[in-house]
C-alpha cells in the first residue's frame, strides 16, 4: 500500500513528478567559495529517483548568506556551477528545485567582503551563532532594512530565480520558514516594524507576497513554491498569533496559483490542517505531526497523502542516509541512519558513501 500510494504520480504546477518522493532542503556547507561542484553533483544525481529535489538553501545575494560554505546564485561562475548539477540530475531522469534563502539576521560581517552587518527587519539580535573553522561567534544585531533595502531583497529574490532557470533548475522554491528573512518578516518577535511592511499581520505578510510577486512574474507561478514552517522556534524565532499568521499567508498566496506550498511541521498538525483548508493548490509536507527530532519515516506520510493533507511528501534525513529510498520504501527496509558528525562540511564521506541495497536487498 505504501508503495502504491507514495509512487503515484503527481502534477505540481508545471512539473510532472513520477512519485510523491520529495528530497526536502537540507544544508551541506560544501560549496567553497559559494560555488557546487562535482562532488555536490554527484551527491544530487545519486538521489534522482525522487519525485522533486529540493536543493540546499542557496543564497540570492552576498549579503544573504548565513553560513560558511554554502552555495550562491548571483553570479555567472554561480549558475555555470550549478548546471553541472542540473544536468547531473537530469541525465538521471529527475527533476530538481533549487531552494533561494536570503538568512537575513542568521548572518555574520566575517562573511561579507566589507565586513557588513547583516540585514533583518527590524535590529533584533537572534541570539543564536555562527560556526566557522576558527570557533563560534555570535551573531551581531543586524541593521534594519530601509524601504531601498527591501526593494533590493525582493530583486535579488527574483534576480536568482531568473539565473536558476539559466542554470536549469526546474523550479524555485522560496524559503519563507526557518527563522530566514522571510520568515522573520513573518514573525511579530522579529518584526517589530510600524510601516507597511510590519505591525499588522497585513503587513508582516506583505514582504513574503511581494517576493512571491516578483518571482512569479519572472519565471511563472508554475515553477515557484515557497517553504514555510509555523511554530517553529529555530533560529530564535518566537510567534505570537501562529494560527492566525497562517491562515492569512495561505489566504494571500491563493490568487497566485503556486506550483505548491511546502510546510515543514513540529507538532503542528492543527495548524497544517489550517493551511490545508485554506490553500487548494498542491502541498507538500516534511511531516513532523508529534515534537522532537526523530526523523520523518514513510508511514507519517502515506497516512498524510491517505487523509488529502498532502500531495507530496519531503523526507530529509532518510534522503541523506538513503540515496535509493525509493527502492528502499519499496522493499520495506532497511534504512541507513544518518550520522550527524558529517552533516556539515568535509568532503565525500556522509555525503556521497552512503551505501545502496545490492540486487539480494542489502546494503
């Protein structure tokens, strides 16, 4: 049953997915200098048979970038880069999105050329810190964006998917979840803004909506999804009206016609289901119906796709540990375990090693 209902094809926007097998975002930190290469090529095509790749968050500009090591798609040596994953991925047969994250305050000046502080809505400190090969440093307070400031934001947003396509991905996806800037735009613990990009939830919607808006009228609302990720406290985030925040941000996508909406849970299932009355469209869910951090397996999300909550299912951790987890669900097991210790950073060993099952079923 599990394999009939997960290997159902399915229709997102304008892609045609052979399974519901999502390979959800997940950072790596092996992009030197901002830029992928073999290995990160090798690491996708090895995961083809998912229905959609989601690729690691990938900044749109300099000063989006949170973390050391992570890739870029501002620059022509930047989309070259990428399309040897692309064509990596599509020799294979598979489709692939690249996930845009602009961090925002989830920054630090040691990775700006100039030594900028990092831009967030409002100067709130995240408290949280960066890692870097010389120890952990804290995260400054950001500066706050000016009116020009978010006008540069939502350009480098649509600027990034125009390159993506030039890279040829088959999609964007925008990260609106995780503490990043949209998200902190979202959130009334990091936006305490009196304009109209704040105050209200109107307006704390606004910059997500108008990000939504520029993309969409680059590359079309058939290739654009946007990750979000209520009740989430990572990153230092703290929201004070989840339920009504996004009940309204689904309300307000709805005239886009998005390709889908990704929804990351942590013992939010109520407020899945919000979304879910509200949003028509096809959703993808990283479900995580209980707290804590034990990974998603494939029965929380047949019994997602069962119900009508979901279209699509993202698996992280199994994707990471399983690079055959479409063979793997097929059979019933076993599944690798990830190990943590090479999930950031270093080179080909928990990245591209992880064993597939032999012809008797074994590793």
């Amino acid at each position: 049953m599990i394999v009939n209902e997960l290997f159902t094809p399915v229709t997102i926007g304008e892609l045609d997915l052979s399974n519901r097998l999502v390979m959800a975002p997940m950072t790596r930190n092996r992009a030197r200098g901002g830029l992928v290469g073999e290995l990160t090529a090798e690491y996708y095509a090895q995961r083809a048979a998912a229905g959609l790749i989601i690729t690691e968050g990938t900044q749109p500009c300099v000063i989006g970038q949170g973390y050391i090591d992570t890739p870029g798609l501002h620059t022509p040596e930047q989309v070259t880069a990428w399309r040897l994953v692309t064509d990596a991925v599509h020799r294979r047969g598979g489709r692939i999105a690249v996930q845009i994250m602009h961090s925002g305050r989830i920054g630090h000046p040691c990775l700006y050329p100039g030594g900028e502080l990092p831009l967030a809505p409002s100067a709130i400190c995240s408290g949280e810190r960066l890692y870097t090969p010389e120890g952990l440093l804290d995260h400054p307070t950001p500066r706050e964006m000016t009116l020009a400031d978010i006008d540069q934001a939502i350009e480098d947003f649509a600027t990034a998917a125009r390159l993506a396509m030039e890279a040829g991905f088959d999609a964007v996806e925008l990260h609106g979840a995780s503490g990043y800037l949209i998200h902190q735009f979202l959130s009334d613990n990091t936006n305490r803004r009196t304009d109209a990009y704040g105050g209200s939830v109107a307006g704390r919607l606004r910059f997500a909506v108008e990000v939504v808006q520029a993309v969409t009228d680059v590359i079309g609302p058939g290739r654009t999804g946007i990750r979000i990720s209520p009740g989430i406290s990572y990153n230092g985030m703290k929201e004070g009206d989840t339920e009504i925040l996004y009940t309204e941000l689904a309300r307000a996508l709805a005239p886009y016609d998005l390709a889908y909406v990704h929804v990351s849970e942590n013992d939010t299932r109520d407020v899945t289901e919000l979304i879910r009355a509200e949003w028509e469209g096809p959703l993808v869910l990283n479900p995580h119906p209980w707290s804590g951090e034990k990974p998603a397996n494939p029965e929380d999300g047949i019994e997602a796709l069962r119900s009508g909550l979901a279209d699509a299912i993202a698996f992280g951790r199994l994707w990471l540990a399983n690079p055959d987890l479409p063979a793997r669900i097929a059979a019933g097991g076993p599944y690798t375990e990830a190990d943590p210790s090479t999930f950031y950073g270093g080179d080909h060993r928990g990245y591209t090693d992880y064993p597939v099952l032999s012809a008797s079923g074994e590793d």
